[in-house]
C-alpha cells in the first residue's frame, strides 16, 4: 500500500517542477514510510510514497515498463498477479521484479475496459503513456483505495489524500463546497464524486479517467457494471459453489504478503469469520486485535478475547478512555482531509498504531453488511411499503411518542416514516429532521443521494437493489474511514468481503439466506459462524465500534470544553449557523432535555476540520 500523487499541464511546454511533486509526496509520507520516488515527463509528473509489502527490493516506484516505456504509480494491491504473471510470460514478456506492480504495467494496455477485469485487487493508480502522452487514472470496483483530482485552467492534480492536492500548486488555498455542509450535517457524508472542498473531486469507484494531449476535458468512464460482471463470472447454469469456498479464496488471495499479517478482531461475525480464515490458512503466530471503552454498554473487547482464545491468536485489546479520545480527535481529522463520518474513527486510528507495532497488513470485515444485508435499517422501505398511505400520518404520531418515552432507534424509524423522502435514501440520515431544519431550512441535503438511487439497476431483487446502494453510498465512508485511519500509520488493511468475486456470489445467494421470511438480518453469516463459534456471541446486540459520545459530551470536561469554544461568537460553525440554535443544542443535551449527540458530533468536528485542514485560528 501507497501514496501517490501527480500534475498534468495542458500546456506542453511547461515542464513539472520536481520540487512540486517532492512537496506532494511530503504530505503523503505516512502513508508510505518505506520510500519516494519521482518521475517527470515534461508537462506530466508522478509521485510516490512506498510501503513495502511485496518484492521488498524490486518493487519501487514510479516504474517504467522497458518495453512500452509505459510508467505507473500504484497504490493497492493486485492480489492474483502471480497467475496473470504466468500468462504474459507464456506470451513472451520478461519481467526484472517479482512484484504485482510490474504485471499490472505490462497488462495494462488499451483502455481498462478490457484489461481490468482481469485484476482482482484494491488499487488507484496513474498510469503515463509517451507514445500519445496520455494520463490514465484507474479506481478500484468498489472504492477501497481513494483518488481524488482538481482541474484547473493549468492542468489536472491528482493524489491519494487531498491534503497533497492543496499542496500542488494548482490548490493553493482549500475552498469549502458550502453546498455540501448540509448533506454532511445530514448523512455526514459527502457522496462521490463530490468533496467538500469546491473543485476537489474524488474519481467514483469503478471508474477511470483519461486524459492526453488531443483531449483537454477529462473522459471519465464506468468499467463496473455488476449485472453485466456477474453474468461474465457466474454465468447461468455454472457451479457457483458454497459461500465457504467462496469465502475461502477471497481470504487465501488477501494473504499474499512478504511482510507480516495479521487480523482486526471485535468480537462481531464479520471479523470473527475472517479471522478463523486467516488463523486456518496462515502457520504459526497470528496477531489480532481489538479495542473498547471502559463504558461496558460500548466495549467488545470481552467477545474480542473469547474468539481470540477459540482460534488461537495472539490477541492485543485496549481500552480507549475520553481523555485520550478526545486528544487524538484532531489527528483523525487532519488524517481524514474531511470531517469524521464515523466517531470510531478514532479508536481505529489508535488501534493502528498498535497494530503497525507488530504487522504491516491486516484482514478487515469490512463489506460484510453490504452484502448480506447486515443493516436493519435496510428494512425500512418495506414497513413504509406496508403502511401504505398512512405512512407520514403514522410517522410524525409514532415520531411524537418516541421522542417523550426516550426511544431513540424507534424515534429514527419514526422520522424516515414520516420524510417525503425515499426510505432507502434518508433511512441513512443521522439527524433528527427538525434539528436539521432548524440549521439548514432551505437546504437540498438529497440531491446527490437521489442521483445516485436513480443510477442503480432496478433489473434485480428488491433486497439487491438496496444493497448496491448501500455500497455506493454509505458504505463509501466506511472504506474512505478504513483507509485513512489505517494508513495513518502505514498499516494497510484488506477487506476480503468485497473480494469481487464474492460479492458477485452473494448477489446470488437469494433473500432467504439473508433475511428469512421475515426481518432477519445476515442470516447466512451469522449461520457459518454458529458452526465454529458459541450462540451468545454469534446473536448478540451488535456494537460495531460504538462510541459513548452521549455521556461523553455531558459528562466529560475535554469535551465540555471542546463544545464551549464551539459555541463561542468567533467560532468557524457560528459564521454558518445561527448561534442561538447552536447554543441551545449544547443546553438541551447537557440537561439531558434531549439527546444532540449526532448534532454536536458533526458541528464538533466541522469546527475542527476548520483549524486542523482549513488553517482557521482556534475559536477560544
């Protein structure tokens, strides 16, 4: 795993200066502690920071292919190299590496739509032609590695992290995208290709970006298509084998590594599942680990331990207090470029830097939830179905109720019931609608969520359809989270559940196997998992890295303290929102009159964002 990044001038006499690509790298140096190279070709450079995970000598970058004169820098991995290896050397190519980057420079010829599909992996990488002095920019399926791009009048930017895009010259000051503050307030979330940031954009998963000297204007393309992908892998009357032996090889492609591996293990089937993988494929010690809180409500490092002891591993737990919560807050968000989506966020980045302690790679659960419907939020368009036309009466009454009992998942439901927004869209809202409308009255905080429903193939199961979207919308977070908190500290992280091949199978697994006849929810998983581990693990409350923010923040003087600055006149969220509005959320949660958690989570940290990556003074 690496950073990369690059400059592309329109004009070809202008020529890359070195020093700006050497300044990118600079701010990329965490996510590759091992090396930097650059490469500049006139109006065209490349950078790059390297973490060594395979062909430890041979594997530097930007590396230029001796044949095609081709160069690339790659960031990800290609996990089935070996054998697409083995296919160009049958057709004559001759390769001075042993590593995955190589392969992919001699197969990447022509446009990605052909060559790609032959590449299961993680990756964004830019790849430079002379012959027509073309920039390729190339994403992954599902987005587990980032890239985003500016373009200017001058040229094109791009880079792992938007904090070496602010550092190319071609961005000199960030801009925010104002228009964005209330889908984040909402959703916390920005969707592709949007950023926050006015002219920085992120290139959408499943896609690539070309551009070259006859073509000014950016081609973007989609080279994902799923319904089109799965009749290429599994076409119709194929074996399709059992999800074990599915699960198994996405797991036995993720262990290809010349440096040491081991798991994140929480306690949760997710994790669990892919730990008892790894401990059955990989000889000798296995390190996992796993964080919580002393807040027992939050902490699954006890179900973290009883897996650990079952299989074996030498497992490392810690819990996080506040105090150090709240010190490494900051940190996460200068790490993430953008305001946290999620609060573990935090505790993910921590557990990094223990992790990185022992191994550089670890095996993730991530995209678990998004395929075998892991959510019971992804229930909700069917209760609004059944409800019929009483569904917003039915809401705004069972909204009221919630709030005056203290019911808060229920006062959610209630919420979406009673919004005039499609359920699969704002059932992933996080504020109440009145405290949004309270900040925001006049913004359209659905439009790019709309956009992006709309885009999904309704030519599929009902359940299908909202797991696509899960993985184009909210699932996005999860992975942006994943990568930046974990490269933090230069520990890269796979993710076998969105293996492409396994996320083609569970398409086809059937909605029985994931809900029942009922509400259920990951019934599949949670099944394989009863068959190794014990039923009061496998069926409890999911936590999922909760955060106890709510007792936090009324409770604790760090962020009492945090929230009285936030709250002052000069404050960056007081130049945005009324000061009164923001006030009375502080007063009313502090009393525990109502519970503003979400709230001030998201103005907390979009005031931070603004000291910690905008540069504003501290509000005192």
């Amino acid at each position: 795993m690496c950073g990369i990044a690059g400059i592309y001038y329109f004009d070809r006499s202008r020529p890359v200066d070195r020093r700006l690509i050497e300044s990118m790298n600079d701010r990329l140096a965490h996510r590759g502690p091992n090396g930097s190279g650059v490469f500049i070709d006139g109006n065209m450079g490349l950078g790059h920071r390297r973490l060594s995970v395979i062909d430890l000598e041979g594997g530097a970058q930007p590396m230029t292919d001796g044949e095609s004169r081709r160069t690339i820098a790659y960031n990800g991995e290609f996990f089935n190299f070996a054998e697409a290896r083995d296919r160009l050397a049958a057709g004559g190519h001759v390769f001075r590496t042993h590593s995955d980057t190589e392969v992919l420079l001699k197969l990447a010829r022509g446009a990605p739509t052909g060559w790609i599909r032959q590449v299961n992996g993680m990756f964004a990488f830019a790849l430079w032609d002379p012959a027509d002095r073309s920039l390729t920019l190339v994403r992954d399926r599902f987005g587990v590695k980032p890239l985003y791009y500016q373009q200017t009048s001058e040229g094109l930017a791009f880079a792992s992290e938007i904090k070496a895009l602010i550092g190319s010259g071609l961005c000199p000051e960030p801009e925010v995208a104002t228009d964005t503050l209330a889908q984040y307030l909402a959703f916390r979330q920005v969707l592709e290709p949007n950023t926050m940031f006015r002219g920085i954009r992120q290139l959408p998963a499943g896609h690539f970006l070309r551009i070259s000297a006859d073509r000014a204007t950016p081609e973007i393309v989609r080279y994902w298509n799923e319904a089109e992908a799965l009749q290429e892998v599994f076409p119709v009357g194929a074996d399709r084998g059992s999800f074990g032996e599915e699960f198994h090889k996405a797991v036995r492609r993720r262990l290809v590594s010349d440096v040491p591996l081991g798991s994140f293990n929480s306690g949760g089937v997710d994790s669990s599942l892919v730990t008892r993988e790894v401990r059955n494929q990989v000889p000798g010690e296995l390190h996992t680990f796993s964080i919580g809180f002393a807040e027992a409500a939050y902490d699954e490092t006890p179900f973290a331990a009883e897996v650990a002891a079952r299989l074996g591993t030498t497992h490392h737990a810690e819990r996080l207090p506040a105090s150090a919560y709240a010190a490494l807050l900051p940190a996460a968000i200068w790490h993430h470029d953008e305001p946290l989506c999620h609060p573990h966020s935090v505790q993910l980045m921590h557990l990094s830097s223990i992790a990185r302690q022992h191994v550089t790679v670890v095996l993730t659960g991530e995209g678990a939830d998004e395929l075998f419907f892991g959510y019971p939020r992804l229930h909700i368009p069917r209760l609004t179905a059944m409800a019929g036309p009483a569904r917003r009466p039915f809401g705004i009454l069972l909204r009221e109720l919630a709030a005056l009992a203290g019911l808060r998942r229920v006062r959610k439901l209630a919420d979406v019931l009673a919004s005039e927004a499609a359920p699969a869209i704002d059932a992933h809202r996080f504020l109440p609608m009145e405290t949004l409308r309270s900040l925001c009255p006049e913004a359209d905080y659905l439009g790019a969520r709309r956009e992006t429903w709309q885009r999904i193939d309704r030519n599929q199961d009902g359940i299908e359809v909202l797991l696509e979207y899960e993985r184009r919308a909210y699932m996005q977070s999860l992975l942006v989270r994943l990568d930046k908190m974990t490269m933090a500290h230069g520990l890269e992280a796979r993710t076998p559940f969105l293996d492409f091949e396994l996320v083609l199978w569970s398409k086809l697994a059937g909605r029985e196997a994931k809900t029942g006849k009922g509400f259920g929810n990951k019934l599949l998983l949670k099944a394989e998992a009863e068959k190794h581990f014990s039923t009061g693990l496998v069926q409890r409350r999911k936590v999922g890295f909760g955060v106890p923010l709510r007792e936090w923040f009324r409770t604790q003087a760090e962020f009492g303290d945090m929230l009285d600055a936030m709250v002052s006149p000069n404050s960056y969220v007081a130049s945005l929102w009324p000061l009164q509005a923001l006030r009375t959320l502080v007063a009313e949660h502090r009393a525990a009159r109502a519970d503003h958690s979400e709230a001030l989570w998201a103005l907390l940290n979009i005031e931070l964002w603004s000291t910690q990556v905008l540069n504003r003074s501290a509000s005192t």
